[in-house]
C-alpha cells in the first residue's frame, strides 16, 4: 500500500471515528487537535484500524501513540511485515 | 452502498422514517464494530419520538463503549433508551446502598453487566445464592427488571479437559454455577446467556485479551456488538415488547414446491434432502408454538388447496390445529396480514412474517413497517437459524402491570393500523424498479417454455399443454403469435415467467394460451401482456380478441382475467373484445424489450 493510499483510508477512519466528513489529518496532528479524540476515540480509532487494514496491534502499542504520523508508521510497519 | 451509508443519505435528506427503517433492517451481527459505532450516532439522532425506557447499567468492567451500541440496538428494538451508567465496578454498592444514584435514576429495568471474575471462589451453591440475593435487594428496592449476565467460561483451561470435573474452580464451577443462575432467575429477573452468546460467536474471539489489560473490556468489540443486540431483545421481553405471533407462508416455506402446481402428493417433504430441510424447519415452528407464541399462515393459494398438505401428507410436522388463523386467498400479503392482526386482537407490530419470496418480504415491510419481517436464504436448510438470529420470540416472566401496559399497547397498535387503511399498491409497483423484456418464443427458451406450459396449473387461462417439437412448431407457423416474457427487478431477476400464444382465424386472434408464474402474481405483468397482444392483433388488421377460460381445479386465479381487462361474455362461452374500442392497460413495468413493440 503506498503512503497516500494509507492515509486517505485512515483519514477515512479518523472521519466515521469523529463523524465529521471534512476532517483532514496530519501527520503532526495530535489527539489534543481534535475535540473528542479521548479514551474511547482511541479505542475506536484502533479497532478500526484493525477492522480495515487488517492489522493486529500489540497491547504496549495500543496506547503509545503520540501523533497521527507515528500512527500511520505503526500500520505501515505491520502491513509491510504481513 | 451498505445500509448504514443509505441511512446516512436518507438522514441527511430530512427523510427521517424511511432512514430509521433502512438502519434497523441493515443492523446484523456481520456490520463491522466500527460501522456500529456510527450507526449508533445515527440512531441517537433518528430516536426521538420513541418510548424512552430507563435503563441502569452495573458494570464490573468498562461500559463506555457498550451504552451506545445499547442505545442503537434498543432502537432497533423500537425504543429509546435513557441510561444511567453506575461507577466502575460498584455494582454491589449501587445495590446494597439505598442512596446510591440507581436508585435515585428510578430506572425501569437494570442490567448487571457481570463476568466470570467476578464469581467468587467457593462452592457453586453459596455462590448462586449470593447472587440471587443481589437480585432480589436490587429488584425489590428499584421496583424494576433485573436482567444479569451469566459467566463466560473462559478459553484457557489449566487443567485440560479435567478442567469441566472441577466443582470448586475452574470451568466445571462456573457451568454449575450458570446452570444455578438459570433456576434461581424468573420473577423479573432475566438471564442474558452469555455463555452460549460467547460459544456462538466463538470463544477465541469473544474475549480479546489486549483489551481487557488496556482499559478493562470485558469484550472483544464485535463481541460487545453482538451481546449488545442480544441484552436490547431480552430487554425488549422484559418490558412485555416481544412479538407474539409467527405469520408463516406456505409455498416454499413449509414444504418444497408449490401446492397448486404439483399437488399435495408433489410436494417435496420426507425423503428428499430438501424436504428433510423442510420438515426441520417445520419442527422448529412447532416448537415456537409448544411454547406459547401462536402461528398463523398467510398464502396465495385457494383455501381448500392450501390445507390439502396438512390432511393428505401424514409427514407434515405442523398440523392444521396448531395455527390460530389461516389466510389462504389472492389478496396482497399486508392486507392480509391486518386482517390476521385484527383476527387475533393483537398489534402489527406483534407479528413476525416469514416468506420464501423477496417481493413479498419488500411489500410487507412498505405496507407494514410494523411487522418484522425475517430475510429468509435461499436454502432452507438456514430457515432455523435465520429466524432463531432475530430473538423476535424472547420471554422472561413480566409483572401483572407490565403485561397489561403490552396489552394495551397492542390494542392500540391494532386500532391504528386498521384505521391506515388499505396499501397504495401502484406506487409500490412503482418503486419495485421492474423491467420486463418480452417478445417472441426463441430457439434457446424452447426447454423452459415448454416446462412453463407443462408445469402452470393456477395462472393459466386454458391448462393446453404442448410439448418440445410443438412449441417449435409453433415458431415456425406464420398464422401462431407468440409471446415470452422475462421480469427482472431491484431484488432479483424472475426469468422467463410468462407465455402467450395466439392465433390468427379469420378476422380475430384467439388466445390458444395465456400463462404465468405464480412468483410473479400481482405485478401487472398481465396487463404487460395483453398491451402486447392487442398491439399485435392491430398490426394484423384483426378486428377482435377472443378468448376462452377453460376452468380446471386449480385454475380459480384466472378466472375473472378476461372480463377484467374489458372483454365481454359472448353466448358461445368466448370472451370477446373489439380491438377498435380496447384501450392499453397502465403498467408499472419498464419495457425493455430489444424490438419493443
């Protein structure tokens, strides 16, 4: 999967996770940035990521993540080792 | 698109009902957790108007992700919930407290959203006991339900299969203990079988272990989703909401095959797999009625022919006696099904329609959204468990005051879905998107015309029967017309269903044939037909249609055919019709016929 590809589908998340269908994610965007982007978000957005690219996170990785950029390297590492 | 995208549309084009009613159809056990989360938003916002039920949640672990997927399974249930989410892991503090917030919130119903940890060590017996003492405080201070979830054997057995001897720990104490819940339980309180939910849904992916480290999810999230739907069905019993009353069809459904055409000795039933998968599905519906929830059948067939399987085939498990109305005529299904409603006293909403047949599914749900309707397979071998999935038939015992709020709910139900009136079938038709390709009888349709002309025994003006070579015959003859229709619409594709043959005699053209696939009843295809027909007799410069109804024993549906569509009673027992004066009939079919005439 190339990088565009990878964040145009977790955007899609980020949009059904918010309900908002205009927002647009960075990779420095942090969960600070986004109102609602709490616990349960996280977990959302996790679930999702697993449901959609196929991927399983590890229990460390769950709550390790800073930004959007270290989300999306974190899928790409799985995708890339699968 | 999936469903939840066309509710969102629907939603956002102010179309509130028709968005409420594509959510709760498209609501599965198979839509993702994500995609439920975002249903939930959407059913938050298409709930008002609903009767609130209050509802205190008693958790032992994390519920934040579970009440919204409460709160859109209970609206799918058709109500609205008001929660009260009770701290962290104090139910039994909650409950023991008089003054606790649960009590104050004076919820209807309260559900202890227990699991296997929580069972303290010890005896089976003690246990058991400690919980039923829970219910009853809980039950008798808040005056509500009390629903509680039963114990989740987990996957991880340390001492192998030794581990189900165990009365002290491990998997055999807490079968034990779940086999405690279910007797102590009754008297308003209900067990949601968590158990038998986590089998189902397969134990290794029911609980995921990351989870519960990381923030205390007792479940996985597609679990959680599914024991979600089935908390808002034992709920839903709980208030006195679950349906009562299986409206059955009978072609198709009950048995393989279709009485009117193949007789009652035709049907398939014992001896055949597909009749054994017949029968099974028989046996479940018995069993539905053993326990209470009355069966009624709901056909297009003639009465007397539609009750022959039940006196002539001693293999048939359902017997007439076990239903409590039965419908068999050539009326429209939602018509129908009020009139069994109003036989029966009770509410639409009360009635679960099962049917072999899509368009007839698609016409229920327009004319009576009340009425749930199951999507069945195609093959009956998943009948069963396609009806058992919805958990339309839930019970648990309910309070005096509760069973006769439901009675009076349904009454009223009753009342106001008589007052509605009949269906406006044309804008139905309309909306069933039906195209229809027609022209004449073709070289690679040989096979199945013949077998149409052969098999149709109801929709069929003259039962005259022709075999390969004759049909063939017939294309090749200048003075024969012939006509094969093909339906399709946005839930299937018919195929080849009709046939038409006439004959060019003097200055008329005689209908020699007219028949029709009993599937395809009611869509105006008929109408299609003679639009061709007469099209065909004015190209010919024919001065008159005639035709001839030749009665037979099954043959009733074609009866009043003729005179229906203008053709007047003539003293040598013909049907005639003066092409000068005959007007087209209107038709809710697109044609799409490569030549259309």
């Amino acid at each position: 999967m190339n990088p565009q590809e990878l964040h145009d589908r977790l955007q899609e998340i980020f949009r059904q996770v918010f309900d908002s269908e205009t927002l647009m994610i960075r990779d420095e965007t942090t969960a600070a940035e986004i109102e609602g982007w709490d616990s349960l978000a996280q977990i959302n957005l996790v679930v999702g990521a697993e449901e959609r690219f196929g991927v399983r996170f590890q229990t460390a990785e769950i709550r390790s993540l800073k930004n959007v950029g270290e989300f999306k390297r974190l899928i790409a590492g799985k995708l890339a080792a699968s | 698109m999936s469903a939840l995208t066309e509710a969102k549309a629907l939603a956002a084009e102010g179309k509130k009902v028709e968005a409420a009613r594509r959510l709760r159809d498209g609501l599965s056990s198979r839509m993702s957790y994500l995609d439920q989360t975002s249903a939930a938003k959407l059913a938050d916002s298409l709930s008002e108007g609903l009767p609130p039920v209050r509802l205190a949640v008693l958790g032992s672990s994390t519920t934040a992700q579970l009440l919204p997927l409460l709160r859109l399974h209970a609206f799918k249930e058709g109500f609205r919930l008001e929660l009260y989410d009770a701290p962290y892991d104090a139910y039994q503090q909650e409950i023991l407290d008089e003054k606790s917030g649960l009590y104050a919130f004076k919820p209807q119903a309260a559900l202890l959203y227990v699991n296997h940890r929580d069972a303290r060590p010890g005896p089976a017996e003690a246990e058991a006991e400690r919980w039923a003492a829970l219910w009853t405080r809980l039950r008798e201070r808040a005056g509500c339900a009390v629903l509680t979830n039963n114990f989740d054997v987990p996957v991880e057995r340390a001492w192998g299969n030794l581990d189900a001897a165990r009365t002290d720990a491990g998997l055999g104490r807490l079968r034990r203990l779940n086999a405690l819940l279910a007797e102590k339980a009754g008297a308003g309180v209900a067990v949601i079988d968590v158990e038998h939910l986590s089998a189902l849904h397969g134990k290794e992916s029911w609980h995921d272990p990351r989870f519960w480290h990381h923030s205390r999810q007792a479940m996985s999230f597609d679990g959680l989703a599914r024991y979600a739907a089935e908390a808002a069905a034992v709920l839903a019993a709980a208030l006195g909401r679950s349906r009562k009353c299986l409206v059955l069809d009978l072609d198709n459904t009950l048995w393989g095959g279709v009485v009117g055409d193949d007789g009652a000795e035709g049907l398939e039933l014992a001896g055949s797999p597909n009749g054994e998968a017949h029968l099974e599905f028989q046996r479940y519906v018995k069993e539905l009625g053993r326990r209470g929830v009355l069966l009624a059948v709901c056909s297009k067939n003639e009465d007397e022919r539609a009750r022959e399987p039940f006196k002539k085939r001693p293999d048939m498990v359902l017997k007439l006696e076990d239903f409590s109305a039965f419908v068999a005529n050539w009326e429209d299904k939602a018509t129908n099904l009020r009139s069994i409603a109003a036989q029966l006293n009770i509410g639409l909403d009360a009635l679960v329609f099962v049917d072999d047949n899509a368009g007839e599914r698609e016409l229920v749900r327009r004319f009576c959204p009340e009425v749930a309707v199951v999507d069945l397979p195609e093959d009956p071998a998943g009948f069963s468990r396609a009806l058992d999935a919805r958990r339309f038939f839930e019970t648990v015992s309910v309070s005096k005051e509760d069973a006769r709020r439901a009675a009076h709910f349904q009454a009223e139900a009753a009342r106001e879905s008589l007052r509605r009136g009949a269906p406006d079938l044309a804008s139905f038709l309309k909306d069933l998107e039906m195209s229809a390709e027609a022209g004449p009888f073709t070289e690679p349709d040989v096979a199945r015309i013949a077998q149409l002309i052969n098999k149709t025994n109801q929709f069929n003006l003259t039962t005259r029967r022709s075999s390969e070579p004759e049909v063939r015959a017939l294309m090749a003859d200048p003075a024969a017309w012939t006509l094969a229709v093909r339906l399709r619409d946005r839930l299937g594709d018919y195929g080849l269903i009709s046939a038409v043959i006439a004959r060019r005699s003097g200055s008329a053209f005689e209908i020699d044939t007219w028949l029709m696939s009993c599937r395809v009843l009611g869509r105006g295809v008929e109408k299609l037909a003679f639009n061709r027909l007469l099209a065909a007799a004015r190209a010919a410069g024919a001065k008159e249609l005639v035709g001839r109804y030749l009665p037979t024993a099954k043959n009733a549906p074609v009866k009043e055919l003729l005179p229906s569509l203008g053709f007047a009673a003539a003293p040598d027992g013909a049907w005639r019709l003066s092409v000068a004066g005959a007007k087209p009939q209107e038709v809710s079919i697109r044609d799409e016929s490569p030549r259309a005439a």
